[in-house]
C-alpha cells in the first residue's frame, strides 16, 4: 500500500493515467512530420471517425477495465486483509515473462479470429480499424466487447496464470499500457528503446492497420513469434517518402 491507497486500486487506475501521459506525450510531438509513417493528412482522409469520438470510445473501454479489475481483486482479495510478501527480483522478472506471453497468446488468437470471423470483423473488430492511420490514443479504441475479450480477459489471465502480485501487476500493466501506446503512435522515432528491445513496434503494427496488411502481423503487444510460427508476419523495410517522413512498406510489395 503507498500513501494510504491499495496496490489493487493502484493497479486499476494508473495504468489508465500512464495511458493519457503517455499517449499525451506523443500527442505533443505529433507534428514532427519527419518521422511520420503517413503524412498528417491522411489522418482526416482515411480515418473515418473523429478523434473526440474515438476519446469517448477508449473512455468507455476504461470504464469496462476498472469493473473487472475491482471484481477481479474483490473476487481473489484476502479477507484477512494481509498484504501478500512481493517475491525476489528473480521472480517478478519470471513472472513478468510468463504473463508477457500469456498476454500474447491470448490476444494473438483472439485477434487473428476477429479477423477471419466475419461477422465478429463487421460487427465488432473492424471498429479499431476505422483508424487506418493509427495515433497514440486511439489504441485502446474498441468495440466495448472486443475490449472486454482481448484486454480485460487477456489481462486477467495474465495475471492470475503469473501468480504475480497487484503491487508487480501495477508495473507489468503500465508497461503493457505503455506498449499498446507506442505501437499505435505512428512515429518512428530516433532512440525509441522500446523499438530497439522489440521486433513489434509501431511499423510493425503500421503494416496491420492498412488493406494489405489486414491478415497479417496479428501479434500483440510484446513478441511476433506466433506470426513467425503461424506463417502471419509481413516484414517490412522503412523507407523515406519523396513528399518526407517515412513508410513501412511490405517488403514483398517493393518494386
């Protein structure tokens, strides 16, 4: 507990405030049209809802998120009100893995199957890809039910299947929240860590979010290894645009 407020609140309201930062933060450098992955027009021309209807639609999820995450620790809390021990470094770093890759397989599957179903795609998934051009905000922006599948169910059984603790579960969520972010941004920027540690990035995710990329790179938010494994990875190369900024284009369709 820290300044008087439960790790399981923690755990349920700052990775929603990291989501603002954190997207806000991109939100502010998003005129750096140099790295770009599309020019900032497009956002008006291919994106078919507006950004305060997508503000509203991620609000909504969030709402969706912090119900189950207060019945979850209600349902698993300790009615004796002992705070569990945190683990050794060694662990929470095991377990941070372990819920990593729950995490991915779950919302691998799931998301491939949103998109081969198609009547879940029309009904429900393709809400997230009325965002051709994604931005950083506008990563949680789902349909209620797909967020309630894919990240609310996902999360849980994250941490549930990694016996972790709420106090780690406040860190692995913002990180994750973090990941979600960065892959929806729509900048390639110049020392991004998290570009250099994962092969998932936001070009990657890029590659997904356009017509031609629709049945591939499903993976989400950490590894790409069950695209590699399942024959979904479209890889691409990052080039310079005549017009400036960059482009992740499939490799396979270069000239």
């Amino acid at each position: 507990m820290a300044f008087g407020v439960s790790d399981e609140l923690l755990g349920t309201f700052v990775p929603i405030a990291v989501y603002w930062m954190y997207s806000g933060m991109y939100a502010l450098l998003d005129g750096l049209e140099e790295y770009r992955l599309h020019p900032k027009g497009e956002e008006s021309v291919k994106n078919i809802v507006s950004k305060t209807t997508v503000v509203k639609g991620v609000l909504v999820q969030q709402a969706f998120q912090i119900a189950v995450s207060l019945l979850l620790f209600a349902f698993i809390g300790d009615d004796t009100a002992t705070v569990r021990t945190q683990p050794s470094s060694l662990v929470v770093v095991i377990q941070f893995v372990v819920a990593m890759f729950v995490m991915d397989t779950w919302q691998y599957f799931m998301h491939r199957y949103m998109h081969i179903n198609k009547f879940l795609y029309k009904h429900i998934h393709s809400k997230h890809h009325t965002l051709v051009v994604p931005y950083a905000f506008g990563a949680l922006y789902n349909h209620p039910l797909e967020g309630l599948i894919l990240d609310t169910i996902g999360g849980a059984l994250s941490f549930l299947i990694s016996g972790m603790t709420p106090r780690t579960a406040i860190f692995f969520f913002s990180f994750a929240t973090i990941k979600t972010v960065d892959d929806h941004c729509g900048l390639w920027l110049p020392g991004n860590v998290l570009h250099v540690l994962f092969q998932n990035n936001s070009a990657y995710h890029d590659i997904h979010h356009q017509l031609y990329g629709n049945k591939y790179n499903f993976s989400q938010p950490f590894f790409v290894m069950w695209d590699k494994i399942l024959g979904t990875h479209m890889p691409y190369s990052l080039e310079n645009r005549k017009e400036g900024g960059l482009e992740a284009r499939p490799i396979k369709m270069k000239d």
